[in-house]
C-alpha cells in the first residue's frame, strides 16, 4: 500500500513539473491520462 501511494505521489510531481516546463501539452495530456 504504502509503495503504491510513493509512486502516486511521484507521478503527480512529475506531472506538475512537466506541465511548468512546457503548459498545455498534448503529449503529455496523452501521457498522464489520470482523468
């Protein structure tokens, strides 16, 4: 369980600093479809 939130955790920071180098991105939309 506890591997699992560290990994979700992780993601989600790699998203927002993906999405502040380069805002509005499809690929990366594409890439991290979590919606």
């Amino acid at each position: 369980m506890e591997d699992v939130y560290f990994e979700e955790d992780g993601v989600v920071s790699l998203w927002l600093g993906q999405v502040k180098v380069a805002p509005g991105s499809n690929f990366l939309r594409d890439l991290y479809r979590v919606d």
